[in-house]
C-alpha cells in the first residue's frame, strides 16, 4: 500500500472521525434544550457519514462485506435541508413555522436507498446504471442547489436585519456559514474536474484538506454562533407599550419625524453615552426617546443613511480616537480601547475603526504621536 494512499486516508478518517464525534456532542449538548445546535450536531454527524463510502471503497470492504453497502450514502437530498433549517432556526427573520417538511426528499431518499440494498445484486446494478437513477440523483443536485440559494438569501437578509438591530453584531451574523457553503461547492466541483483532467496525491491531498477545513469551520463557528430575537417585528421584545407611529403620515411629515427622532437619539447618544455598552440594541434607544423601535430604525436609515450597527460605532470610534489621544489612557492596550469605547471584541474594533478612517488604531496612534 502506497504512503501517499495511506495518508490520504488518515486525513479522511480524522475528518470523518472529527464530524461525527463534534455532531455526538452538540446532540448530547442539546438533547434537552432543542435549539439549533442539535441541527449542526446532526448535520456534522450526517456529513461524517458520508465520508465512509470513501473510506470502505479504500478498503475493498464491498467486497469483503457487502452489508457494509448499506451505509454508502450521499445525502444529496439530506445534508443542504438541514443547513436551512439550520440558518431558519438561527435566523433573526420571524417563521411562522418550521419547514421540517423539507425533510421528506431526504427520508424517501433514505427508504429508496434501503430498498435497493435489499434487491440481488444483478437487479441493483441494473438500477444504479440505469437513466432513471442518473435524473434521480441530477434532481437531488438542483433541490440541494436551491436550498442553497433560498440559504444565501435568508443570510442576507438576516444580515440586514441585526444590523438595524443589534449594535453589536459579533457572532450573530452567519458569513462563516457562507464561506463554509462556498468551499463545500468548491470541494464539490473540485472533485468533479480532478477525476476528468487529472487526479494523483495532490488533488487528493487539497480535497482532503479542504474537507478537514470544511468540518473544523462549521463546528467552531456554530458553536459561537448566537441565536439573536428580532426586536422590532411583531413579537419582538419591546418592553414598552409604545403605539407604532401611523403608516398614514405624509411623506414630509414622515421626513420631519425622522428628522426629530434622529436629532433625540444624537442628543441622548451625547449626554449619556449609551454607545459604551457594548450590548446596546435598538430598544434600549426606541424606549429612552418613547418611539417603536421600528420607527427609530427607520429613521436612522432615512435620515443618516447608515444602519443602526454602524450609526453607534460611529460613535465608539469617536471615542476610541479620544481615548487613543489622551494620555491618560496610554496604560490601556489596544483591546482594551475598544472595549472602554463600547466594542465587544477587538476584530469588531479594528474593522470599525478601519471602515470609519481608512487607517488602523495603531496607525491613528501612530500618526497622532507624530503630529499629523
């Protein structure tokens, strides 16, 4: 046996090994409390599987054990619906219900699979080159497509939303399940090139990195993955009882109100500071000024043309730059700048800092020091 081969297959059993026994663990976590983890724990678990096919065919273990033939499926039809209903449990965007009904394909999918491990060998090789099967499994392609496309749209627009939301927005968003989409796809066409062009330990060796990425990505960002509420909708979590502003008023009249609101937030963000907690939502603001949430979002975008995320980090960098030139401060670290300023993590200083200014704090401090 070649050491390129047997390698090749430690990366692919320590990736296997990885998916199920993080999957096992998020769903011993969260047995009880049913959020959305047991969903990530099912989907890694599902995915470990399916790297087995892989593994046996290694092996030749068919052909020593064709009971083993039963678990070689793909979970064309299973693996993209969990990822949705995974980002629909998570998502800040309001579901009526569940689409849990998603799942059927994948259960006919799985009950189909168990029947044809069940026919003689000859009859089941007869299905598995047959047309019917190749449009069975091309169809299981375009639903998995379409749920990932439905998957991005829903990312965006919770994205949208806990912008106009949260001042905060450290793990709420969802662009590492983006990326983790996009290197699966990537993986996925990989595969599909490296078998017609070429193949040899190299294309092996990036298909089974990519793989032991994919898995590591997905488990360690899900687990900091925070499940937000949604504020300002209809079961929002407003705690006053403030009457939503009439739809009914005309556009000037609508302009000026936005117009007062904003001038109400500003002169409230400057007395009292609001911005240094780093937890701040759009409630705490709305029920501060006696304005619906909803409205005061609005206004923050009509008006000022920015979200409600980066309208108060505004405000943080402000204060970051005046905590960076007073020297009063110079005992402080750059983490902890930020976190005096109101930010929750550094990466979320430095990103706002650089998107606000176009240098770095260090660079400001630097420049400050110099006189520029």
């Amino acid at each position: 046996m070649e050491l390129d081969k047997i390698f090749i297959l430690l990366l692919d059993t320590i990736d296997m090994w990885q998916a199920i026994s993080v999957g096992l663990f998020l769903l011993i976590l969260n047995s009880k409390k049913k959020n959305s983890l047991l969903l990530l724990g099912i989907f890694l678990v599902v995915s470990g599987l399916s790297a087995l096919s892989e593994i046996f065919d290694f092996f030749n273990a068919y052909m020593k054990n064709p009971f083993l033939d039963i678990l070689s499926f793909n979970f064309l039809w299973l693996l993209p619906t969990l990822l949705y209903l995974y980002v629909e449990r998570v998502s800040i965007e309001e579901t009526k219900k569940s689409s849990y009904y998603l799942l059927i394909p994948g259960g006919i999918d799985f009950i189909l699979n168990i029947g044809k491990f069940l026919l003689p060998l000859q009859m089941k090789t007869a299905i598995e080159e047959s047309l019917a099967y190749a449009l069975f499994e091309l169809i299981g392609i375009l639903f998995g497509l379409s749920l990932i496309v439905l998957i991005f749209r829903k990312i965006r627009k919770h994205s949208k939303l806990i912008k106009n939301q949260y001042s905060s927005i450290e793990n709420r968003e969802l662009k590492w399940l983006q990326i983790a989409i996009l290197t699966i796809i990537i993986s996925f066409v990989f595969a599909i090139v490296s078998e017609i062009t070429f193949s040899g330990f190299i294309a092996d060796l990036f298909q089974s990195l990519l793989g032991l990425f994919i898995t590591f990505w997905i488990a360690y960002n899900g687990l900091l993955q925070q499940t937000s509420i949604n504020l300002v909708g209809d079961g929002g979590s407003h705690t006053t009882k403030i009457k939503e502003t009439p739809k009914s008023l005309s556009v000037d009249d609508k302009k000026e109100k936005q117009n007062q609101v904003v001038t109400k937030i500003k002169e409230l963000l400057n007395e009292e500071k609001l911005y240094l907690n780093c937890d701040l939502t759009i409630v705490h603001i709305a029920d501060k000024i006696g304005e619906h949430p909803r409205f005061v979002s609005g206004s923050i975008n009509g008006i000022c043309n920015v979200n409600f995320n980066r309208f108060i980090n505004r405000y943080r960098v402000e204060e970051a730059k005046k905590l960076l030139q007073n020297k009063s401060s110079e005992h402080l670290n750059m983490e902890g700048v930020g976190f005096e300023a109101g930010f929750n993590s550094n990466s979320s200083f430095y990103s706002s800092f650089k998107n606000e200014l176009n240098i770095t704090p260090l660079q400001f401090l630097k420049n400050s020091n110099l006189g520029i």
